[in-house]
C-alpha cells in the first residue's frame, strides 16, 4: 500500500461475519434451485451439489483466511494479486473486477430483485429492469451516507434473511406432503456426459455461495483482523452450507424435482403450496429484501477494491477519496452506474452468463496467489536465515 492514511478499524467481528451471509444469501438460493433442479433433477445429486459448494467455499474461505491476516488491507484480491505478480497483473485483474464482477455481480442481484418487485407489486415484467435499477440505485444511496451506515443496512437484512430461511425451512418439515423420490436416480439426457451436466449444474451452486469471502475486501476496517477474519469466513461458510442444504430439502419436502425445475423462485412456490397466495406474496415481499440486502453487502465490500486501486494510483484518483464517514462515494457512483446499466440491457439469466464468463477468467488467475505468496514467504525465510549464518561465519571470522 502507498504511504496514503489507513482506513479507520470500525467495523467489529460481528459485521465481518455477516458481511459473507449477506453478500451470498441472495438471488442464488432462492432463484438457482430451480437451475439446479433442471440439469439434475435427482434429489440426491441435488442436494449433493449444494453440499459440494458448501465445502468448495469453506476450503476457498481458508485460503482467504491466511491470505487476509497477512495483508490486512482494503482491496481484498487485488491486494493478494498485487503482492503475488505485481501491481501490471493487478491492474487488469482490477478492471475487470470493478466492472464485471462487481458491476455484473451487483446487476445479477439486483435483476432478481426487479422481478421480485415487479411480481409483488402485479406488474408487467417489461418493470423488472427499470425496478432493477432504481434498486442499486437505492442501494448505492445508503452506502454513501457512510460504512457504518451500510454496515447496518446490511446487518439488519442480513438477519431478516436468515430468519426468512428458517421459516421457510421449519414450515416445510412441520408441513411438507410432497411425493418426492428421495432415490430418483440421476438420468443423463441423450447426448450429455455425466461431465456436461455437471458443468451446467455447478455454477447456479457456486452462484448461490460467492460473496461468502468478501469480508476480506473490508480487512483494513475490521478489528483485530487476525482474529475476527478467520472466523468470520469460517463460520460463514458453515452456517451456509447448512442453510442450502436445509433449505433445498424443505423445498423437496412441498415440491418435486420436476415442480422444481418449473419454478422461478422455489421458496414462493412452496410457501403458496403451503398457505396458498397469502404465502406466496409474504415471500415474495421477504424475497425483495432479501435481494436488496445482498445487493447492499456486495456494494459495500466489493467497491473497496475499487477504491484500493485507486489508491495504490493505477486508476483515477478521485475513485480514491472517501467522505467524512469512510464512504468512497465516487467509486459507489461508478459501479452503481456500471451494474445499472447491466439491469437495463440484460435480464437475470444473460447477466449470470457474463459474470460468471468472467469470473471463470479472474478468479482463475486468483487461483495460484495464496501458492505464489506462500512461496515468497518460503524464500524470505531461508534468505533471513541465509544472511543470519553469514553474520555469524563474519563475526567467528
């Protein structure tokens, strides 16, 4: 990092804990399952792949946990990327992030949040993408008041949609009479590979998870990072992995496979099942704020790297500067405008695509950091020790 003032250490291990719930719990578990459901359509592959993504995140959360108690600083990847391959790589790395993953991240969330919103309020769907939009709008508003203004949007969304969860979850098992074939075994269509189906699978899986890391992009605003980071990425991704795999059971429990395949959004159809339109439209209302506090938790992390280019100079400098209450408003300004025209242009599923085209690219390249950086570390430890013995042959001498 330049020699540029450190951000304040305001926000406690709390925050960081729900920072990673908050950013993942979103569209992806409830708008993928049905993704899900229809490239597999056998319950135990289906709830196989959402525990897999639980443990590819928990092993990812390590990495990112060691990574982040060793450079506590804004920026998250990109810091890891510029210590690991220099500040070129970084930079590229960098761009494509601001705008497609967290430009393209923060649209995909916030298209679902326009249909969400176009559905409760019973209008034509053509509203879903100016709904969208005026959504990250919104969004970008708050965060610009200050971080402990978007820290406490986020944490009170972010509990709401846990507790939204676990209703759905406790209503399905006390009420839950669907006919599913727990053994219904996985059929490949013809001309598909068990591989095939796998690669379309996953991803939606994956879609549901990302985010669960991104406390780290706030390191440098957390206290006593080497303690809460760890934890709060570990946890995180538990308490995930077990919320996915309950809820797409309690989905199982009111809906087929097949039912689910059909399904926009798999928690309103069974909550409709279960108590009929006054339960479809509560969830649907409790599927906006959902959306809009993923949507709040991805603004608020992910602009930081952003910010934190800007700060080391690799971008425009007035994407460095923030307001009195450590809000970077010209980079909330940026991103937002970048996700917004996303909502307009495309819808969820096209704007997934992209992400995820990209995502396939960057997070490749993040994929060897913790090794490079690991290995620096190695090298600088047998050079200290190197020079430790030459001091000591010296002074014999």
């Amino acid at each position: 990092m330049t020699g540029q003032a450190r951000l304040m250490r305001v926000l406690g291990p709390t925050t960081a804990y729900l920072v990673g719930l908050g950013v993942a719990i979103g569209s992806g578990i409830f708008r993928t399952p049905a993704l899900v459901a229809q490239e597999l359509g056998s319950p135990a592959w289906m709830l196989g792949a959402w525990a897999f993504g639980g443990l590819f995140v928990f092993l990812s959360g390590m990495v990112s946990a060691e990574l982040a108690t060793r450079f506590p600083e804004a920026g998250g990847e990109y810091v890891y990327l510029r210590e690991a391959y220099g500040e070129f790589v970084a930079f590229f790395f960098d761009w494509g992030y601001s705008v497609f993953i967290i430009g393209g991240g923060a649209a995909t969330i916030a298209a679902a949040a326009g249909e969400a919103a176009a559905e409760l309020l019973a209008v034509d769907p053509a509203w879903a993408k100016p709904l969208a939009a005026a959504s990250v709008v919104a969004v970008v508003g708050v965060n610009a008041l200050g971080v402990k203004a978007g820290a406490g949007l986020q944490n009170v969304l972010t509990a709401i949609k846990i507790l939204a969860l676990v209703a759905v979850v406790g209503a399905a098992l006390a009420l839950g009479e669907a006919s599913t074939d727990w053994g219904r075994p996985l059929v490949l269509p013809e001309g598909r590979s068990l591989v095939a189906v796998l690669v379309a699978a996953l991803p939606p899986v994956l879609w549901a998870y990302e985010g669960t890391t991104d406390a780290v992009k706030l390191a440098e605003e957390v206290e006593d990072p080497q303690r809460a980071l760890p934890r709060a990425l570990l946890g995180s991704a538990l308490t995930l992995t077990v919320l996915y795999v309950g809820a797409n059971v309690a989905y199982l429990l009111v809906l087929t496979p097949d039912q689910m395949a059909g399904s926009r959004f798999a928690a309103n159809d069974v909550m409709a099942t279960l108590f009929g339109e006054v339960g479809r439209r509560l969830m649907t209302a409790l599927s906006l704020v959902v959306f809009l506090g993923a949507l709040s938790a991805t603004v608020l992390a992910t602009v930081r790297v952003t910010f934190a280019l800007a700060r080391d100079g690799l971008t425009f400098p007035i994407m460095a500067r923030m307001s009195k209450h450590q809000a970077p408003v010209p980079a909330l300004v940026a991103v937002g405008g970048i996700a917004a025209l996303f909502t307009l242009a495309r819808g969820f599923q096209q704007i997934l695509n992209i992400y995820f085209l990209a995502a396939a690219i960057l997070f490749g390249l993040f994929g060897f950091v913790a090794y490079v950086v690991m290995k620096q570390s190695e090298m600088a430890k047998e050079m200290a020790s190197l020079a430790e013995q030459i001091n000591r042959a010296e002074k014999k001498g």
